[in-house]
C-alpha cells in the first residue's frame, strides 16, 4: 500500500453505522459479477484486483442478505484506509454527475446541427512503452500511424474540421451547448426526432490534457468556486454564442462516443468499470489509483442539495474522468434527467474519503 492510504478503524468511519449496507451491498455486486469473469487491473494505491475478486465471489453467494449481515459482510472482508488528499486540499473533494436526457436526431439539418463523434480507427489507446519519448506522458490516446504514434487533434481542430466528412457523425444534438454537457457527462440518454430513444456511452478521448472550462470562467468573472454551477456555466454559454468555440477550445481534450444497445431503459449508463452505474451509489475515481470494484466510504462535511444532513455513504468505484485527479477526489453518479442534474451540479463538497481494502486473510 501507498503512502496515501492510512489504516484505520470502522468506528473512526463517521455516520457507518447509520448507511443502508444492503444498498452498498447490490451496488457492489453489480461490478462483483464482472470481477468474477475477469479481475479488473490493480492500480496505483495497491488496492488487489484478484483479492477484490475473491470476495466479489463470496458476495454472490448471498443474494439475499439482509442490511446488517450485509454490513458484516464488508467488516469481515475488508479494513478502512483513510485517503490522503491531495497536494491542493487539505480535505478530500467530492463534485456530482449525471446522464443527462437531451433532443437529438440521428440525421443532420438546421434543427440539428452539431455532432457527437464515434472513435476514429486510427485513434488508439497506447502504452507508457509505446508513447514517443517527445510526447507528454498524460496522454494515454494518439493517433496511430505507419511511422509511428503521434498527437490527434485538438478541440479546436475538430471544431474547424479536421475529421470531418469521414462519416463519423454518430448523432446530432440541437446545439453546442448540449453536447458540450454530454461530452463533460460522459454519457446520455437521447430522446430522438423520430421518437425513438438511443443511449451513448464514451468511447475514447483525444489524449491531450483536460482543461477545466469551469475554473477558466471561475477566473474570468472574478467568482468563486461554490457560485460556479452548471446551470450558471450553461447561461453564460447562451449569452455568448459569439464566443462559444473560441471558449470551448481552451480546453484541449475531447470525447468520442458509441451507442450502447441491449441495455435496460431503467439501467443507468455503462460506466468505464463496464456496467451500469448506480444511482447515489456508483463513483467515479481517479483509474489511476483505485481498483474499479473498491468500496470508498464517503462522508461530507455539509449536506448535499435538498438534504438536511452530511451526506456519509459506502460507493462502489465504478468510474473514472478527466477531472477526477487524486486519491481522495470523488464524483458522484446522481442519476439521468434534468432533477438529477440539477443537483449534481451543485455538489462541491469537502470531504473524508477511505477505501475499503480486503483483509489480508481473504485469499487463505
């Protein structure tokens, strides 16, 4: 284990006794039936994917726990780790996403005019080994060419052109401002003009470094941190369509979707862990860090929007993003639709965070 890791105690764990383990329980069995086909990958805090997947094998042998057994059940199989925060916080941080539910067509024309992009062949993701030395080691996407691997383009490129008539318009959105929350998302449920529905999950990224529009306006409207919401971001986008793409280009990094068929309607979208997310259960983390699977047990030091208290929570490590930089850098999966949202993008909260790490006897 890191040093980022502290070990601690159950009872140092603010509100544990109070959480609805059972809930914790199915969310964790969610990925639990993945890590029994296939391990995910250990990552950088040490937390063992072949340990974690042996007890997601104990946890399918209990379908119907109760919530105290169930809250046994993690006791037994796992100890707390304290997450250190970061080198900018002096407490962990915890920020809130969803799946929003949009208008889109899968056809172009006036109504629908802006794009979301399926993976380019030639993007791949590509190794610490395969990267060019005169590359920046944070990419972990590049274009793969017969010479080699090399930069794909920017934000700004995409938007004057560079892929365009190579048929890799997946759907079109009625305006910049949407896809813009659906590429910061990750994901969305789209309400077609020919009333169907279709969900897009991401695929890819362009590998360059991501660049926070939010803290960018932060510093622009001299405001702090707290006042800059999504509904304000998304205002000041409609008030200055002018200076939209010159804005939307500061940032670098862009995102790359697929449709996701055969999925249940009431099934949340598919998370980079590869299953559906939970609503109020399912986090995402820093993937170079956590193991996708971990408990993290998440405890608020206000209470979220709408509530009365601290929020204090045992998620499962279902997701990652760009933005999630840390050990004790959690984001919340609030659900899909415009409530969702709504509260999601209120949620910045200092936090304590640990993970649940398996017992070293798990495997004996």
């Amino acid at each position: 284990m890191t040093a980022q890791l502290q070990p601690i105690v159950f009872d140092d764990l603010s509100g544990w006794d109070d959480d609805d383990h059972r809930t914790a329980f199915d969310a964790f069995c969610v990925s639990a039936r993945k890590m029994v086909e296939a391990p995910y990958k250990t990552r950088g805090l040490g937390v063992d994917a072949e340990a974690l997947a042996e007890i997601a094998s104990k946890a399918l042998q209990h379908p119907d726990i109760g919530s105290r057994e169930a809250k046994t059940f993690f006791e037994t199989h796992f100890r707390p780790h304290r997450l250190a925060p970061g080198p900018i916080r002096d407490t962990g941080f915890l920020t809130g996403y969803w799946e929003p539910e949009m208008e889109a067509s899968r056809t172009q024309s006036a109504a629908f005019p802006v794009p979301l992009y399926s993976k380019p062949p030639e993007l791949v993701e590509i190794s610490d080994a395969e990267r060019p030395a005169t590359m920046d080691s944070s990419f972990r996407y590049a274009r793969k060419t017969d010479e080699g691997f090399e930069e794909f383009f920017t934000r700004g490129d995409i938007q004057n052109g560079a892929i365009d008539g190579r048929d890799l318009e997946l759907v079109w959105m009625s305006n910049k401002e949407d896809a813009f929350f659906v590429h910061i998302q990750g994901s969305a449920r789209l309400v077609l003009e020919d009333g169907g529905t279709m969900r897009v999950t991401y695929a890819a990224k362009s590998g360059h470094p991501y660049t926070s529009l939010g803290k960018v306006l932060i510093e622009r409207l001299g405001v702090t941190q707290a006042e800059m919401t999504s509904d304000v971001l998304r205002e000041w986008m409609e008030a200055h369509p002018d200076e939209l793409d010159d804005f939307l280009a500061l940032n670098d990094s862009y995102i790359f979707f697929k449709e996701v068929t055969g999925l249940d309607p009431d099934a949340g979208p598919v998370a980079a862990a590869k299953v559906s997310l939970v609503p109020g259960r399912s986090l995402a983390v820093d993937r170079t860090l956590h193991t996708f699977g971990s408990p993290v047990w998440i405890a608020t030091h206000q209470p979220l929007p709408g509530d009365d208290k601290p929020f204090r929570r045992l998620m499962i490590a279902h997701d990652t993003g760009s933005a999630i930089v840390n050990a004790a850098r959690g984001d919340i999966f609030m659900g899909t639709g415009d409530e969702a949202g709504l509260i999601a993008g209120k949620i910045q909260h200092s936090a304590d965070m640990a993970v649940l790490v398996p017992r070293g006897d798990v495997l004996s």
